[in-house]
C-alpha cells in the first residue's frame, strides 16, 4: 500500500500545483475526492497532478463521500494517513477525519466556532477581547440600531465578501432574502455557507484593515507576515481588496506588534475548543477612534489570491508545505519546526528590527452577471513576477453579490521605498488591465 494524502476537491478546483508539490514534500502520494465539476476539462487539468482521484455524483462533498473514496482508494492501493483541504466550505470535513485517522489537526467545535461569524464574535466580547457589538439578523425583524454607530452586514458564514457592506440605510437590510437566494443559486460558492444563510449586522470599525499570515502547531502561535489591505473597494453590496502590502505600511512598528499580541490573544482563546493547529488567514483592523485592535474573521486555512506566494516570497516559506508536514509531524521533530518558523518569520524581524522583504499584489475583478468578450494584462514594463488570469473569452460571470476576481498579479518590491511602489503599480496595473464584456 502507498502512504497517501486525501485532497478533499470541491467542483475539480483548488491550489493543486501547491499542494502536490508540498505533500511530494513529505514523501506521500497525493489522492483526490472531488464533487462534480461543471465541466470535465476542469478535473482533467487538475488530475495530472494527482495519484488518483474519486469523483462524485452531486455538487457538494458530504462526509459519506469521503468515508466511500477512502475504501475505493484503497482498493486501488492507497492507505490514507491525513486530509488536507484548501476550500473553506471542506475544513471541518477534513478535522473529522483527521481526528478518525490521528493526524494532527485542529478539533472540529474549535474551527466551527471560527465559521461562525456571529458566534465568534459573541465569544470574543465574552472574552473581554472585542467591543464591537452585534446583532443575529433574524427573518422579518429588524434590530434596534444606535444611530450614532456605523453598521456593517455580513453573512454569519461566508466567502469572497459575499453580501458584506456598509448598512447605510435600515431599509437596506429588506434586500437580504434576495441576496439569499443568490446564495443558494451560486452554483460554485454554495457549499461555502453550509445550508446557513443568515446574516449578522455588527459595528462597524473605521481603520486600516490588516492580515496576519499565521501557522499554529499544538497550541503555539506563529505569525509568519501581515499584510496590508491598501487598497479596497465598497460596492452597493459587496467589498473588494485590491491591492495588498506586506509589510504593512500605515502603522508603526509598535502597533504592529501590538496587534500581533493581541491576534495571539484572541487564538489562545479559542485553544479551549481544540484551537491548535493549521494554517490561519486573520483579518483584523486597528480601531483608531477606540485606539484598539479588533479581530474580523478568523479564516480556518491559508489566505486565498495571492496570499500564499506572497508568504512564500517574504519568509520562504509556504503555508501548504507547512500544513502538509504538519499532519504527520512526528513528536521529535517539533521543537525544529517550532524553531524554522521563528527564524522566518516577519513579525520577528520587526520585532528585532532586521530587514524584511516586501511584496505588492493586486487583484481585479469583474461585474456580476456580465459574459467576457475580451481580457488582458500587458504592460510594457514592469510585468508581474505572478500572473493569474482567470477568465477568458465567453466566461459567463456569476449574478451574486461577490468578489468575482478576474486577475491576481504580484511583484516583489523594494521595502524601504513601498508608498512609491504601492502609487506606481497601482496606476500601472489601472492603465493597463482590459476587459470588455459582451
């Protein structure tokens, strides 16, 4: 039998050139349980990566499927020893059988309480360590709202900043069983809300906004760099980031630190529920008017977009080459592991004042609904060291209230010169980027 992975694959689509390398890390086979795709070329791209791979009838993985692929994989010779995932909607699928299995991980009603928007945030003012106040939206009741606070809706699970916006107006929130039946018809973000679809309205904290790229590995924090969100965009009924920076570039280096203990803080937290292991994508904003940190979201896997090569480039390490040495881990080799992300990490540089690389990447992003004619990135100069591009001619865009992105690109940058760099690239990739819809 061949010790193996099992990907956990939603409609054939994930990182999988990352994840294939970082399990050919550790020595393993790389297997596949994938939902049905919509079409078939998407699996047949994917599956030149992979040993080999069980696919199902139905859109959306359950956990039968994966008890069922796991008895065909090993019928065809493979002995599944750990699951990884990168699709949000698949992560506590993935804690289930690793618990099963004995690989490490974090325990299911820890990464629960994180997907929960709503409960999360109810946990953290418990906590003393948030003073943002919310309220569950129940159908057809409205909440009685201080008027002298700025309001922000959100789904209580939720992706890509689906239906997440600024509540200008109460009346606004008569809209949410439309946006509702959007979210049930998004073919390919559906299985992100797990049969949830309600929202949660909570204060809205006016700063900069901030992620922090963190690996946890029995209980012990590291934050491997933070970036910077620089550039972000508020649609009617939706928000999108643009550009981000890493380091960041608007706050000091003590508030940096800052709000990197109290990020520790918040997980510490949770270490109670069987917060301790994996990879985290952490949104957090600095509340200038309180002169405090809040938490945002607490994302149970490695950031999307670009974040993951941004990390790369910065630290040298990868978050999936992490996540998928750490499954396996053996005891006697923690203490190296522990040491190595010490070593690389940028808050750490910060906090000794050693120098940091730096990063810019930029996303852009299309209209609901609208079909591309045409889409291109070509400049003159200055190209992208990363480009992703990821609709053609004839993709029909979906109708949902989401960030729909078209295009990742990401340069490597010089870090004591980032407010120029973060102008330039900004104009350049404006001038640049084409897309005309039909």
């Amino acid at each position: 039998m061949k010790r193996a992975v099992l990907l956990l694959m939603h409609q054939g689509k994930t990182y999988i050139e990352d994840i294939a390398a970082a399990v050919a890390g550790v020595g393993l086979s790389l297997v596949a349980v994938s939902s049905r795709p919509k079409s078939p070329e998407v699996l047949e791209a994917t599956c030149r990566h992979l040993a080999d791979c069980v696919v199902t009838e139905e859109p959306e993985l359950r956990s039968g499927d994966v008890e069922k692929a796991v008895r065909e994989l090993a019928d065809r010779g493979y002995a599944v020893e750990a699951a990884i995932v990168s699709f949000e909607a698949y992560r506590l699928l993935m804690a289930e059988f690793n618990e099963r299995l004995g690989a490490r991980d974090s325990a299911a009603p820890a990464l629960r309480l994180c997907l929960d928007k709503y409960e999360l945030r109810r946990h953290l003012f418990a906590e003393g360590l948030s003073e943002v106040r919310v309220h569950h939206l129940d159908s057809g009741e409205t909440p009685e709202l201080d008027p002298s606070a700025r309001w922000f809706v959100k789904p209580v699970r939720g992706a890509a900043s689906f239906a997440a916006f600024l509540l200008e107006d109460v009346d606004d929130l008569a809209d949410l069983p439309a946006i509702q039946e959007q979210m049930r018809a998004d073919r390919a973000m559906k299985a992100i809300f797990m049969d949830r679809y309600d929202f949660l309205v909570e204060e809205y904290v006016e700063g900069p906004e901030f992620s922090f790229e963190t690996f946890m590995l029995d209980g012990r924090v590291h934050h491997l760099c933070v970036h910077e969100k620089a550039r972000v965009e508020r649609l009617e009924r939706t928000t999108l980031e643009g550009m981000s920076v890493s380091p960041p570039v608007s706050l000091d280096r003590e508030l940096l630190l800052e709000g990197a203990e109290f990020v520790t803080s918040c997980l510490a937290s949770l270490a109670g529920h069987g917060l301790t292991t994996g990879p985290f994508h952490i949104e957090v904003k600095y509340w200038e008017a309180k002169r405090r940190w809040e938490i945002i979201e607490i994302n149970t896997r490695m950031g999307g977009s670009l974040i993951d090569p941004s990390v790369r480039s910065i630290t040298g390490l990868s978050s999936f080459d992490l996540w998928a040495e750490a499954l396996l881990l053996p005891d006697g080799e923690r203490d190296a592991f522990h040491e190595r992300l010490t070593r690389a990490s940028q808050v750490e540089a910060l906090r000794t004042g050693a120098p940091t690389r730096a990063t810019v990447f930029l996303s852009k992003y299309g209209e609901k609904g609208r079909t591309v004619d045409e889409i291109r990135f070509e400049p003159p100069s200055r190209p992208p060291r990363i480009l992703r591009v990821h609709a053609q001619e004839g993709t029909e865009l979906e109708a949902s209230d989401r960030a729909i992105c078209l295009m990742d690109a990401l340069w490597d940058v010089a870090a004591d010169d980032l407010d120029a760099e973060i102008a330039f690239l900004d104009r350049h990739a404006t001038e640049h980027f084409h897309v005309r819809y039909r």
